[in-house]
C-alpha cells in the first residue's frame, strides 16, 4: 500500500524570483514566481502577506485576492521535475512541435488543450520524448536495412541510398516531416555517412 503523506506549509517566503514553501515533514517547493501572475505583479509587502490555512494546505494573500493549494504547487513541482528529466532525455535538436495547429479565418488562432490545469500549445515534454524515442529507435533499425541497401546497390552513391530510405519512411507515414527530417540526420551520423 502508497503511503502519501499530505503536504502541509509551516513557512512561505516569496522573494522577486521564487515562492519557496517549507513543509511539516521536511520537504520544501520552491517555484518560479513568474508562474503567480498575481504575485509576479504584486508589491513586495503584498507578496509578503501571506496566511498559512490553519491546516496548513492552503496560503492566502487577502490583499491580492489569490488562493494557492499546498497540494497544487506539489503536482506543478512534481510535474516541473518530470518535464525537465524528460526534456534533458532528449537532444535540442529533435524538434519540438512537428505540428502546430492553426485554425483558419481572418486572422490565425492556435489551437491548444487543456492538460494538467493548464493550457497547452503545442507538444507536452512527454509528447516530445515519445516522438523522440520512437524516432531514435527507428534510426537504429533502420542502419542494418540501409547497409543492406546499399550492398544490394553498390552503384548508388551513400545520398541516393539515403534519400531511398527517405521515401520508404514517407511512404509509411510514420513519422512527421521534420521528424523525418531528424531521423535522416540521424541515420546518417550512426552510418558515419
């Protein structure tokens, strides 16, 4: 059985970059106030009226009008720390949003979900490293095919072989164009090509 022990503030300090809570059972959160827009704008003495819930899973600024769970900025830092393991997974050159959605009309607009209470455009750093990883394993098994290409056709050039492999990828449809795009820079340097 998961034992989870509810986070409970003891302390709450907010400077002009972090909301930092101390919890009862040792941890502490500590946030970029930037994600506070309330706070973010509020003067310094408004930031620091600040007033634990006698239970100790809610802080109120009065003056401010803003309510904020103990147990929400939990999941947004446990959350934080997983995008963050997951982005560092992944290379900076994998791209991040294969494809944005546009509605049309007069002027273009987003599109976005809602995820986690929080609205989202784009790829999650989850959604990302799904792709990424599938593109990657992709790249691996796709080396002992293309050297097999490439011994079946000793007449083509390494770039004919590559560009062949492109279309057999396109042709399936398993990946976006940019990641597609990824996945041949990929296959490349694992060639040394």
């Amino acid at each position: 059985m998961i034992c989870r022990i509810r986070p409970i503030a003891i302390e709450v300090i907010v400077n002009a970059k972090n909301l930092t809570v101390f919890l009862k059972h040792g941890g502490t959160l500590r946030l970029p106030l930037r994600l506070f827009p309330k706070l973010w704008v509020a003067s310094p003495e408004q930031r620091r009226d600040v007033r634990i819930s006698a239970s100790g899973e809610g802080l109120r600024w009065d003056q401010l009008d803003e309510e904020i769970s103990v147990s929400g900025l939990m999941r947004d830092a446990e959350r934080r720390h997983r995008d963050e393991r997951l982005t560092s997974c992944v290379p900076v050159d994998f791209p991040w949003d294969p494809t944005p959605a546009l509605l049309s009309g007069t002027q273009p607009k987003l599109t976005g979900r809602w995820i986690d209470g929080r609205f989202v455009v784009g790829l999650t750093a989850e959604e990302r490293f799904i792709g990424w990883d599938l593109c990657e394993d992709l790249a691996q098994q796709l080396v002992p095919k293309t050297l097999k290409d490439a011994a079946n056709y000793p007449d083509n050039s390494r770039d004919v072989t590559l560009r062949r492999m492109r279309r057999a990828i396109a042709n399936k449809e398993w990946t976006e164009r940019v990641e597609t795009d990824w996945l041949m820079q990929r296959l490349r340097a694992l060639l040394g090509w």
